[in-house]
C-alpha cells in the first residue's frame, strides 16, 4: 500500500467516524504497512486483521474495538496506544512496546485462520491453523489490561511491571521469565498457567486464582496473595519472604481435609470419635491453621514451609525432621512436642511456649511427671524467638546462629553443644554452662 492510499484510507475513515458525507469504514484486512509512521492516527473500529504491521509507529494511536486478528505486530511501538476491546486473537506481538497502551477488555487469545485452496494451511487443502497469540518479550509496562483475555498466550520473558492486570483471563498462558514487579493481578484467572521464574516482588494477588498454576523458582518477595486460591500449584524453590500468603485447608488434597476434620473431631470429643491426624511427610506448605488446635498430631518429615500457625496448640505433637522455615509460629503452643532435627530457618516462634508439659493419668490427673519439648539437633538459623518460653527444653546440638532470642526463657533447658554464634540474647534468661566433665 502506499503512503497516499494510505492516507486516502484514513481521511474516508475519520469521516466516518464522526458520520460525514463520504466517509468510509477503513478496511485494511491483510494490508502491507510494514514500517510505517502511523503515530496518533485514528483507526477506531477499523478492520486491520492479517495486516503487516511490524516495526510500525502506533504510539499513542486509537485502536479500540478494532479487528487485529492475526495481525502482525512485531516489535512495532504501541506506546501508549488504546485498544481498548480491540481484537488481537492471534496476534504477532513478540518485542512490541506496549508501555502505558490501554488494553482493558481486549481479547488476546489464540485464534482460528480458516484457508482453503491447494496451498492452504500447514497441510494445504480446507481447514482451520489454530494460531497462539505471541507476545514473548513484549515491554507492558505500566500498561492496562483490565479484564483482558489472555488465555492461552505466549507472554515469555515479557515486561508488565507495574501494569494493572485486574480481573484478566491468563488461563494457560506462558509467563516463563518474566517480569511483573508490582503488577497488579487482583482477581486474575492465572488456573494451569506457567510462571516459572517469574518476577512477581511487591505484585498483587489477592483472590487470583493460581489453580495447577506453575511458580517454580518464582519472586514472590512482599506479593500480596491473601485469598488467593493455590490447589495444586508448584511453588517449588519460590522465594516468599514477605509474602501474604496462606492457603486454607480447602487448597489442599481431600485426603489431608479429611485428616484434619477427623482430627478436630478427635480433640473435641476427647478422642471418643474421630482419630488423630497421621499428616507424615504431608505437603503442607503455606497452609493457615492460625489458632488451630493439632495437639497430639503426626506432623513428622511434613513440609510447613511458610505455614501460618500463629497461637496454633501442638501439644505434645510430633514434628520430628518437618520443614518449617519461614514458617508463623508467633504465640503457638508446643509444649512437649517433638521437633528434633526440624528445620526452622527464619521462622518466628515470639512468643511461642515450648516448654514442658505436666503428664496426666487415665483419672486426669497431674501424674507429677513432665515431658520436656525435644528439639535436638534443631536448625534454627536466623529465627526470631523473642521472648520464647524454651524453658526444660532439650536443645541439644541446636543451631541458633543468627537467631533473636531477645527476652527468650531456656533455664533449666539443656544446651549442650548447641551454638548460639551471632545470636542476640539481649535479657534472655540462659541456664549454667554445661559441665564438660559431665
């Protein structure tokens, strides 16, 4: 096409939006523009599917409600542009710049091509090529994309940070790599998609749906993830430090709710119905059982990796080699239990109580005997233990390196070989060294 016809296009076109005499609707269906400077034109509900339009200037252009099915995009400069509800089913998007353009309810998901003829299609003959909307390496940034369908897409290594993805259908979509610091995907349909090594630091999630999503070694520094459904998501190696992330129970496999309902039943019937919860080597990570009581339970070799369990009751539980780091202890009870060699990196137990606890006979009665909380050879490397009630505790071999046990109780608890290198143990109350003779 050249440059007058082009203009011709755009004159009739501007004329018919405003409904003038002569004026016609532009139709550039499968039209060559490849390059060309079409900066802050007015193609408003203009029919552009199939057209060649890589390199071109479209910053600041209006695109809206425009037909770009399988048009090809790439790497040209949509800064700024308003496609608001265009249709972009299909497109080729790859290394096209998107900073600030208006994406609200626009349609980019993959699409049919119908051809026919001997040369049609991968196969020739009558048919349809489903074609993948391609959007890797594509720049988002600060870009609106409000309730805009991206089902299916290939978002790889593309930049989004900081642009407003509320409400927006990434079903299956491929995120791999990408980076959406402070993006914000409240709302956000994100069910089987690929996020692995994502960049979500300081994103929000609250009530997204990340179903069978894949977040393996993804950034989730500071997300806000609160209400955030993760039923079988992959959240192998992601850094949640910050995080407002907690799963309810319902997030979880039948078999585990079912433990954890009989086991309530259990604790309040006093174990005359229900059974006590066997949850050995569970997946359990980022689970919410604040103020819950699994006293008596089998948590052992679980991973409760940054699990919310503040004020929960673990009484006399066995948590014997379970992952807990990062982990919410703060204020929970687990007097008597068995934590040895669990690993406790970076939890926070202030103000948590895991002492002794008073041993009674089958008439309910004080038997006189205490049952000391086990946490030999324990790692708790960086932990926050303010004001932790660690009295009568076995601490054997314990790591504390790194460790806050400001105001923490560990009289009468035993220490012997444990290290407290670099800990801060400002007011807490420590028993006599050991005898080496002993």
């Amino acid at each position: 096409m050249t440059p007058h016809e082009l203009v011709a296009v755009l004159e009739k076109h501007e004329r018919w939006l405003k409904n003038k005499p002569g004026g016609a609707r532009a139709n550039l269906t499968m039209a060559n523009m490849e390059g060309s400077n079409l900066s802050g034109v007015n193609l408003a509900q203009g029919k552009l599917s199939g057209a060649k339009l890589a390199h071109c200037d479209l910053s600041n252009a209006n695109l809206s409600t425009a037909d770009l099915f399988a048009a090809h995009l790439t790497k040209a400069d949509l800064s700024g542009c308003n496609l608001y509800r265009a249709d972009l089913r299909g497109a080729h998007m790859r290394g096209a710049k998107m900073k600030r353009a208006i994406l609200k309810e626009a349609d980019l998901r993959g699409g049919a091509l119908l051809y026919g003829g001997p040369h049609g299609g991968k196969n020739g003959g009558n048919g349809l090529d489903f074609v993948r909307s391609d959007l890797a390496g594509s720049d988002f940034d600060d870009a609106s994309l409000t309730n805009a369908n991206l089902s299916g897409a290939d978002l790889t290594d593309v930049s989004m940070n900081g642009a407003d993805c509320e409400g927006a259908l990434l079903t299956g979509a491929t995120l791999m790599r990408a980076s959406m610091k402070s993006c914000n995907l409240a709302r956000a349909d994100l069910r089987g998609s690929n996020l692995s090594g994502v960049n979500l630091q300081g994103a929000v999630l609250r009530d997204a749906n990340l179903t069978g999503a894949v977040l393996v070694g993804a950034n989730l520094r500071n997300a806000d993830l609160h209400g955030a459904k993760l039923e079988g998501a992959d959240l192998s190696g992601a850094d949640t430090t910050g995080a407002n992330l907690a799963r309810s129970a319902e997030n979880f496999s039948v078999q585990i709710q079912q433990a954890l309902h009989s086991h309530y039943t259990w604790i309040n019937t006093n174990g005359t119905m229900g059974a006590r919860a066997d949850l050995t080597g569970a997946e359990l990570s980022h689970i919410d059982l604040s103020g819950v009581n699994l006293s008596g339970a089998n948590l052992r070799r679980a991973n409760l990796t940054g699990a919310k369990l503040r004020e929960a009751l673990l009484i006399m539980c066995d948590i014997s080699e379970a992952v807990l780091a990062g982990a919410d202890l703060t204020g929970a009870i687990l007097d008597g239990a068995n934590l040895r060699a669990a690993t406790l990196e970076n939890a926070r137990l202030d103000g948590a109580g895991i002492g002794w606890v008073d041993i009674k006979g089958p008439d309910g009665q004080p038997t006189g005997r205490l049952w000391a909380a086990n946490l030999t050879g324990a790692k708790l490397t960086g932990t926050s233990c303010v004001r932790t009630n660690l009295r009568g505790a076995n601490l054997a071999d314990c790591d504390f390196s790194g460790a806050d046990l400001t105001g923490a109780i560990l009289s009468d608890a035993n220490v012997r070989d444990a290290r407290f290198s670099g800990a801060n143990l400002t007011g807490a109350s420590l028993p006599p060294p050991p005898d080496p003779d002993d």
